[in-house]
C-alpha cells in the first residue's frame, strides 16, 4: 500500500492527506483486483 501512496504522491505532486478519498479508494480497489498495475520508476 505504501508503495502506491508514494507513487501517487510522486506522480501528481501532491500530499496523500489533499488526495480525494474516492480517487485513493479507487486505485486502491482497481490494485487490489489486479485491474491496475503500478510501475514505479526509479529517477
């Protein structure tokens, strides 16, 4: 779960507190059906 939390943070430049609630539930449920996959990139 971090590992998403910090890549949304990452990828739109914004704190996970300001983030909407139903777009973190909605990524989190997506994952959690493998519907989406999250690479994260090293810099």
């Amino acid at each position: 779960m971090q590992d998403i939390i910090a890549e949304l943070e990452n990828r739109y430049q914004t704190p996970y507190e300001l983030m909407a609630p139903d777009v973190i539930n909605t990524v989190i449920g997506l994952k959690s059906t493998e519907a989406l996959k999250l690479e994260v990139h090293s810099k």
